[in-house]
C-alpha cells in the first residue's frame, strides 16, 4: 500500500508540474481554430440581424400593404371616418406629450421659486450688512490703538506683579531676621537676668539699668 501511496505521489507531482508549466500556454492552431469559430459567431449573428430587419421592413411593408388595400375597399365616408381616426390618434399622443412637458415645466417652475427665495434671502442678508452703521463696525485704526492700549495695560500689571512678589519675599527675608534678632535678644536676657539675684527692691533697680544698657 506504501508503494501505492509513493507512486501516486510521484505522479501527482509530474502532473502538478506540467500543469503550471503548460497552464498558459495555447497552441497557435489552438488560437486560429478559436478566432476562426468567433469570426463564423460574428458572421451569423449579423446575419441574423439583418434577416431580421428585413423580415421587420417587408411585415411592414405588407402590413400597409393590406391597409391601403383595405383602405381602398371602403366607401368614402369609411375612409374620411379612418382619417379622422387617424388624426384623432395623432393629437392625443401630442396632448400626452405636452402633458407630459407642462407636468416638468411646472417642476422646474417651483424649483426654480425655491432658488428665487433663497437667492432673496441671501440679498436681504447682503443689504443688512452694507446698511450697517459705522459705529457698529470700529474702524480698524481705532481698534489698533485699543489694543496697543490693552497691551500697555498688561504690561503695567505684569510689572506691579513683579514688585509685589518682590516685595513679599524682602518681607519674608526681613521676617526671618526680625525671628533671630528676637532670639538673641531672648537669650542676652535670660544670661542676664540669670546674674541677678531677686531678692530687694535694689536688685530690681539693678536689673532694670542692665535691661537699658542691653
């Protein structure tokens, strides 16, 4: 069965290989054959064609034939009757027809009042803005100078800011030092009044000139 397996195997590969080798490839009698069979299609179907367009002429041909034919077995008043039929037949496919035209006139027409409104519309808007009084609209040297004035403006703020946070931080620096005047002031006191001793009237006497002298 191996065998079976390996041969099949071995053929399928051939097979595959001569069909992607040949796939496209046609023999030229091959492509003759075929143009010839398309150009005998082509002939036919054209012959077709006109044995049909002739075949179409002569039923009508015969068919006015037969009706000149039995046009011409009637009496007078028949034939001026069929005339008039005729005729008759003739105006209604022309009232359809205009009809018809009178139905897309009257489209068109409302069409076109609905671009005329639109048109209207856009011209009042037009007539608004050119009726617009001067003050409405500042002139473009007057809304220079405002804005050069804003700027100004901005700048001069810009500038307090600067000196106000400038002036916070010396206030803060000056706070820190105030702190450590306030300490060593502390500490010169208490080594002072260490000295004393609180015991009369005098000794008090006493601390107060050192306290001046501090």
């Amino acid at each position: 069965m191996s065998k079976v397996h390996r041969a099949f195997e071995k053929n399928f590969d051939k097979f595959e290989l001569y069909v992607r080798r040949n796939i496209v490839s046609v023999p030229t009698a091959l492509a003759d054959e075929v143009a010839q069979l398309r150009a005998e299609k082509t002939a036919k179907a054209e012959a077709k064609e006109e044995a049909g367009e002739k075949e179409g002429a002569n039923a009508v041909q015969e068919g006015d034939k037969a009706e000149d034919e039995e046009f011409a077995s009637l009496s007078k008043e028949e034939q001026q009757e069929r005339r008039l039929d005729k005729q008759l037949e003739a105006l209604r496919l022309r009232l359809r027809e205009l009809s018809a035209a009178n139905q897309r006139l009257e489209l068109e027409q409302k069409a076109l009042d609905d671009r005329t409104l639109q048109f209207q519309g856009l011209i009042t808007q037009v007539a608004f803005l050119e009726d617009m009084p001067e003050r409405a609209v500042s002139p473009l040297k007057r809304t220079v100078e405002h804005i050069s004035a804003l700027h100004d403006a901005f700048q001069q703020m810009d500038g307090i800011q600067t000196a106000l946070e400038e002036d916070s931080r010396q206030f803060k620096r000056s706070k820190v030092a105030t702190r450590g005047t306030f300490r060593n002031l502390r500490k010169r006191f208490t080594a002072r009044t260490a000295e004393v001793t609180y015991i009369t009237t005098e000794d008090l006497q006493q601390l107060h000139a050192k306290l001046q002298t501090m």
